[in-house]
C-alpha cells in the first residue's frame, strides 16, 4: 500500500506521541533552518543525542547527502508501522523528515 508523505506520522523520541510529519522537531528545524529547535527537540533523549544525527552538523551532513545523491533505501532502512489505522514511521525519523523537507508532497512511501 503506498501512502502519501503527508498522511504519515512520525513517532516522539520518548513521550510516546506521534507528530504528523509536517509537525515533527526534525521536519521544522529543517523549515525553520533552525539549529535550537533541533537541539532542544533532541537533548531530551540522551540516546539520540549521542548520535552523529544527534547533532546539527551531523543532522546537516545527512540532509546534504540525502539532497545532492538522493536517499538510499539499501544503505538506510525506514521502518513504517500501521498503529491504530495512522502510518507512523518508527526507525530512521530523521530521514523521514527530510525527505518530506526535500520532496514536500510529491513522494509516496
């Protein structure tokens, strides 16, 4: 079943909440260009912000990549779940935000 970027819903890093994707930390920072707003949306999770993603720079250089050589579902699986009839992406959050970011509604998942 293929779904439209925009009905997808993107999973919190721990309030077990779900965003609409255009909602998500990830997707406004990237909007927004706004370093705070990533920062504090990821020091929350003391997991996630060990990560290279976890911070700008890092979160920059995989949108770059993503932007310029287009994503690799081989390298970088994205993992989407039906909860509760809502299409909630689960793994690889980052990515699903950007690739809202880069595509806005023209992609189909």
């Amino acid at each position: 079943m293929k779904v439209l970027i925009d009905d997808i819903y993107v999973r919190d890093n721990g309030e077990r909440r779900n965003y609409k994707i255009n909602k998500h930390p990830y997707y406004l920072a990237l909007k927004y260009k706004s370093k705070d707003v990533y920062e504090e949306y990821v020091n929350k999770n003391h997991v996630q912000k060990k990560k290279k993603s976890g911070k700008w720079e890092g979160f920059l250089e995989i949108y770059n990549s993503i932007k310029d050589n287009g994503f690799d579902k081989n390298a970088s699986s994205i993992i989407v779940k039906n909860k509760n009839g809502k299409m909630v992406c689960e793994h690889a959050r980052h990515r699903m935000c950007m690739l809202k970011y880069i595509y806005k509604n023209k992609l189909k998942y």
